[in-house]
C-alpha cells in the first residue's frame, strides 16, 4: 500500500506531465469561481453601502413627485433634486410642537461637479441608530459660520485639491458645467473644514450655509446676523397662520389651505429648501406627522429605510437571475473537472496498469486520481478568489470614480464555505474517473500491440 505522501506526490507528478490541459482546467475553473464570488461580493457591497450611508437620517420630507428621487438626491447625491418646499411651510413644520429638530437640504449647485449642499450646523450632529458620536465629524478647520464658507468631504477634498483657507466659485445645476458660470462668480465660498472619511456619499459633498443658496440665487442682502428663514417666510407665514384658524372654526377647507401654500411657494420662487430631515420627540408623533404630511398636497414624507426595502425587493429579481447563472458556471466548473479526469484517466490506463503490477491497490489507484481533482480543485479555487478580490475591487473603485455610491467589501465566512464547496463537490467530480481506473484490468492494459 501506498502511503497518503506518496499518493499526493504521485496526483501533482501526473497533473504536471500534462501541463497545458492542467492549466486550461485551472483558469476555466478559476473564471468560474471569480465571476461567482465577484457577483455576489458586489451586490452584497453594494447594498451595505447604501444601507450604510443612509444610517443617521430619519424621516425626509420634500416635495410631491418620486421617493426614490428624493432619497437618492438627498442622502447619496445623487439624481436631480426635486422642487423646492415653500419657507413657509418650512416654518409651519418647525412650529409643530411634535418637532424636536428639522434639518433642511438646499441643493442644486455643484463645484467641479460635486453636489454643494446647502444646511445647517445640526447637519453635524446627526447620529446613527445607538451611537454616541456624531455620524459626521471634522478632520481639520472648522465649522461654518457664516455664509460662503464651506466644508467639504474627504473625497471631495482629493477630486478637487481644495484645501482650508481655498476659495471657488459654484456652478449651478448638479453636474460640471462646460462653461464657467457667471452669476455665480459675486459669491465666492472659502474651504473652512475638511470632514472625516465616513465612506458613504457624503465624502463626495461640499456642504455650505443654506444662506448661502439664497443669498446667491435670490441676492438678498445679508446683514451681521444669520439669516432666519422666517424673515423670509414670515408674511407667508402670517397667511397660512390665518387660513389654519379659519381651518379650524370651519369655514374654510383643507383645499383652500393647499391653495394657500401653493400660492406662497410662488411668492417664495427659489428661497426655499429642497428637503427636510424631520425628528420628532417620539415615535408616535413621527408616525402621525408621516400620515399628515403625505395626505398634504404640498410635501411628501419618506422614510429612506423602507424606501431601499422596496428598491432591494425590485433588484430581488434580478439576483435571481445572477444566482443562476452563477449555478450553472459551478455546473459547468465541476464537469469541467469530470472530463479532463475523465480523458485522463482513459489516458494513462497503461500507466495504471503499471502501477498495479508494482505493488499499487485498486485503493491507490482510486485515491490518486480523487486526489488529482483534488489539486485540480484546490488551484483553481485559490486562483478564482485571488481573482474574484481584483475584479471585485477593481470593479468597486470603478464605481466610487464614477458615482457617489460606496461599495462595502468583506469577505465573511460564507464566501469562505463555497469555496470550500466547490471544492468539495470538484473533487467528487472525479468519482466515476476513478471507478473506472479502480476497475482498470492489468493483463488487458500491458498487452503489446
């Protein structure tokens, strides 16, 4: 009997006499694994990404029109903004005493283009489900505090080269624009902050007072003191004021109050916010002010984790499809495997036989061509998931080039037992091969012809 060394030394001395066949075995197998694990590394990645970036936002209130739209602008910086909420309607939510805290979103410029985002300091202050620190933090500089500065992010800060103490000129709309923009080249803005690498959209941002917008569309002037939008909103405001008490004595309905909001966001023009981040004090009363304001005519109400819910069912069916394809690539890897064993099992019958007169068992003549697969196996897995890690981050950093979107890549334990798997079931592949060289006749084989 053979010993295990023996046999094993014996599998990889017979895979390298056939070279060649070996290695097209290997890079077939290993295609197979890459495209596998590439798949399946990239949409998982991606949906932590996405799952990831939209962690400290709560409920998002913007205009009628699309949710998808909505979140994707707001949070991932993404697609174009929907119309602007009248200031006036800003003020009545902020008003509401179910509100605990309201941060608005102005967006519509861009810098070389990355999305300028108008808000507020409580931007920096959101946090993410049980975190103590703020999901947004500086690096270096710090803080806005006046119109025309800026912080930008991380990445932003390297696409650009903008440092503190830079200054540049936005551009309107949320792409590059080929020619430089003039209106705009009165409102400078000053880099003051760089925010830590979160990893999500927001690195790719440029965030701003959102005075800033309407000073710089509305040219209003600016005084000392930080501009209140209920200044602004605030003959508005009286006007809505008086149609919710006439509202509420009956005599006049909730179409004259939609009405009325309608009017004043003409009034307001551009002086009002693209979306609002809207908290507040519990549950309850974020449930009845989702139900409100989605029964309004003026605004909608969202929430982004039950939006990428439904956009992750919708994709379902098309990881369906790759889970498919990807089962018939491992279909198509272990036959690989049974028919290069195959042929070379038939091959070497003479050799076999050989090994049967010098003292090899039919046990040792089945292990050693298992153990072939086996190594068959073994350096196409390892060649597959070397390669599936450089498809996979190649094809990640491809996407953080050209989109706001963040690819979270991990390889878990799951990833681990396929290859594993496909291992196993490779290497099994080699079952009736090996039956075959187990049943190999000797005198029949070392005939002389």
């Amino acid at each position: 009997m053979l010993r295990a060394m023996s046999i094993l030394s014996i599998a990889w001395r017979n895979l390298m006499h056939r070279k060649l066949q070996t290695l097209i075995t290997v890079l077939i197998i290993s295609l197979g694994i890459a495209m596998t694990l590439s798949v399946i590394m990239l949409t998982n990645g991606i949906k932590e990404g996405i799952a990831e970036a939209s962690k400290p936002y709560g409920m998002l209130v913007g205009s009628k029109g699309s949710a998808n739209q909505l979140v994707f602008n707001t949070i991932y910086l993404m697609d174009t903004p929907l119309a602007n909420l009248p200031l006036s309607y800003v003020e009545h939510l902020r008003k509401d005493e179910r509100v605990a805290q309201i941060v608005p979103f102005g967006l519509g410029d861009n810098y070389r283009g990355h999305r300028i985002v108008g808000t507020t300091e409580q931007f920096f202050e959101l946090r993410s489900p049980s975190a103590d620190e703020s999901y947004f933090q500086l690096q270096e500089g710090r803080m806005f505090a006046e119109p025309f500065e800026a912080v930008i992010g991380q990445r932003a800060a390297r696409a650009t080269g903008l440092s503190i103490g830079d200054t540049f000129t936005s551009g309107h709309g949320v792409v590059e624009a080929i020619e430089e923009d003039h209106d705009h080249a009165a409102y400078p803005y000053t880099v003051v902050g760089i925010m830590k690498e979160t990893g999500t959209p927001a690195d790719m941002g440029i965030y701003v007072p959102i005075a800033s917008y309407w000073i710089s569309h509305q040219q209003m002037e600016w005084e000392d003191d930080w501009f209140d939008p209920s200044h602004a909103g605030s003959r508005a405001e009286d006007e809505i004021d008086n149609l919710e008490a006439e509202h509420q004595e009956g005599s006049v309905d909730a179409h004259a109050m939609e009405d009325g909001y309608s009017r004043e966001t003409e009034h307001e023009a551009g002086a009002g916010v693209t979306a609002l981040l809207v908290q507040p004090e519990s549950y309850m009363q974020l449930m009845q002010l989702y139900a409100e304001i989605n029964n309004s005519q003026i605004a909608q109400a969202v929430f982004p984790g039950q939006v990428l819910a439904e956009m992750f069912d919708m994709l379902g069916s098309g990881e369906q499809v790759w889970s498919y394809i990807s089962a018939m690539i491992l279909f198509m890897t272990v036959l690989t495997i049974l028919l290069f064993m195959y042929q070379s099992t038939v091959e070497k019958r003479r050799h076999l036989a050989i090994m049967r007169v010098i003292g090899a068992g039919r046990a040792n003549i089945f292990a050693i061509v298992i153990m072939e697969a086996a190594w068959i196996a073994a350096l196409g897995a390892a060649a597959g998931v070397m390669l599936s890690f450089l498809l996979t981050y190649t094809t990640a950093w491809y996407i953080s080039q050209h989109s706001t979107l963040s690819v979270l890549l991990t390889f878990t334990r799951e990833y681990a037992v396929l290859v594993a798997v496909i291992w196993a079931v490779g290497s099994a592949a080699a079952g009736l091969p090996a039956i075959i060289a187990y049943r190999t006749e000797i005198a029949k084989h070392l005939q002389l012809n």
